[in-house]
C-alpha cells in the first residue's frame, strides 16, 4: 500500500473505533439508571464505595444514600462521563480490532503472537486493578471523612465524587501494567535480570513515592494497598526474567556448542582446520653425497661423484 492509502485505512478504522465506543457510551448512558437483569444500575454501582460509609458520617436526609447536584446538568454530565467510560470498557473488544486490524498487515506470525499475548495480559492486569481500587476505595474514604471529627458531615457532590472514583480506577488499572512493561523490556534484551535483581530497592522504594503521589485521596490504605501490590508484582516480574534469562544462557550456550562441532566435522582429515596458522613450505635438503650448487653454476646441472672420478 501506498502512504495515501495507509492514511486512509488509518481514517476508516478510527471511525469505525469511535462510532464502537460512541455506541458504547449510549449503552452506558442507559445502563446508569437501569438495571440489566441480575446486573445492578451502573449508578448504584458507583455509589456502593460512598454508601458503604457508616451512616452518622454522611449526609442523608430522607434515610437514602444520594450524593448532590450542585449546578445545573452536573446531573447529566456525570451521567454521560460515567456512561462514556463504561461504553469503552463494554466495547473494548471492537475497537481494539480495529487498532489491531490496522498494525497486523506489517506483523510477521511471531510478531502477531506476541501482540495477542500482550494486549490479553494488559487487558486482566487493568481489570485486576481497577478492581482491587473498586475495594479500597470505600476504606480511603472512611479514614479521609474521619479527621473531622463530630464537627463534620460527608456531603459529596457528584462531579468530584465520581472523578474521584474514576481516577483511582485507572491509577490502579495503569500502575498494574508495570510488570507486563518489565517482563517486554527483559524479553528484547533492554532490561536484564541482573540490573533488576540490583536494582530491586531502589524501585521498590519508587513505586512507594509513585503511589504516596498517584492516589488522588492521599490516604495512607489507598497508598499502601497500591505500592504493596505493585511490589508484589514487580516480584513476580522479576522472577519471570530470572527464568528467562537462564533458558537464554543454556540455549545461547548449546547452540555455540553445536556450532563448534559442526565446525569440527567439516573440516577433512589431514587438513589444518581453517582458523589454524597456514604451515611454511618443506626445505628442501641436497642429496647425500652431492654438492650445493654455486650461485655461478646455476646453469650447469650437479655431477656426481662417479664423474668426478
């Protein structure tokens, strides 16, 4: 293909991957105040973190749990931001193809692989954390609404609630990849066993700073909970380049090995192997009982001693 028709292969699959996740928005936009069967609203959804603080700590005039709104539509667009997100969650698989549909054509098979493997293992890593935040996230709460005391009452406003929810799920989603990103960079040879194994400290004491800084309620179960999955993880990563590592030493070193035999059996018997110094040419030695030559009888063939006589 030419780069005119790389360009516009690369406009029909992002149309086609925003009208995907613009459906999907309509979905979530539906699904945030009813409820699919067995599956609850996406609305009650959200607020099970808020509503799982005790009842003398938030704000609840008619005996229900409601968070407010504050200006006009803020009603609206929290429904829309949350259902926007949830449609691209739901629709992940379209348009992630359409992004896979347009890079596969300069894959090789082992390339493409590869690719599956990795955009599955982000796919469980993000879900894993976003989870694990969907259950921290209550716990944060009641430690940052507790400082005040009897001299405060929880009364959250829905934009900045649900900003809050969203982005502690990606905090956590993203900050789950880090072991995928080190397993990739030891598999194309960037980041070695040895240079983790030495450099383990330093990063677990980074990812502590990260997740002190990351965690939008800078409470200190959200911080802790991450930084202490993140080591966990980042463990797991370094054991698996450790694997790693040591099947590419023993496969490197059998496959010198093989090549030296080979060498050895290729070259014929009696013959110097190539790598060896070429040996000088045989002297050749006057026959016993004959005289050298002079340099002025080069011309005059050697006579033997029956001649002489």
């Amino acid at each position: 293909m030419t780069l005119k028709d790389h360009l516009y292969e690369l406009r029909n699959r992002l149309g086609l991957a925003v009208l995907i996740i613009l459906a999907g928005g309509v979905f979530g936009f539906i699904w945030f105040a009813t409820n699919l069967g067995p599956v609850p609203a996406l609305g009650d959804i959200l607020l099970k973190p808020y509503c799982a603080l005790p009842s003398d700590m938030r704000f609840a005039p008619n005996g229900t749990c409601q968070i407010f709104q504050t200006q006009p539509f803020e009603a609206f667009m929290v429904n829309f931001k949350v259902g926007l997100a949830a449609g691209m969650v739901v629709t992940a698989p379209g348009w992630l193809y359409q992004v896979w549909a347009f890079i596969t054509p300069g894959l090789y098979a082992n390339e493409r692989k590869f690719t599956l493997v990795f955009i599955a293992c982000a796919s469980v890593l993000f879900l894993a954390g976003a989870v694990l935040a969907f259950y921290v996230i209550p716990q944060g709460l009641e430690v940052l609404v507790s400082f005040g005391g009897s001299f405060f009452i929880t009364a959250l406003n829905g934009s900045d609630y649900v900003s809050f929810v969203l982005v502690m799920l990606l905090i956590f989603g993203v900050s789950f990849e880090l072991p995928l990103l080190v397993v990739m960079l030891n598999r194309i040879g960037v980041l070695p066993y040895a240079n983790l194994a030495r450099w383990r400290r330093g990063i677990v004491f980074g990812l502590f700073v990260f997740a002190a800084i990351a965690t939008p309620g800078t409470d200190p179960i959200s911080m802790v909970v991450l930084a202490a999955a993140m080591t966990v993880l980042l463990e797991l990563a370094i054991q698996i380049t450790r694997v790693h590592d040591r099947r590419k030493a023993r496969r490197e070193a059998a496959e010198d090995l093989s090549a030296g035999l080979a060498d050895d059996e290729a070259t014929p018997a009696g013959q110097l192997h190539p790598d060896a110094p070429a040996a000088s040419p045989p002297v050749e030695k006057p026959v016993s009982g004959t005289a050298a030559p002079d340099e002025g009888d080069k011309g005059t063939p050697n006579r033997g001693l029956d001649d002489v006589t």
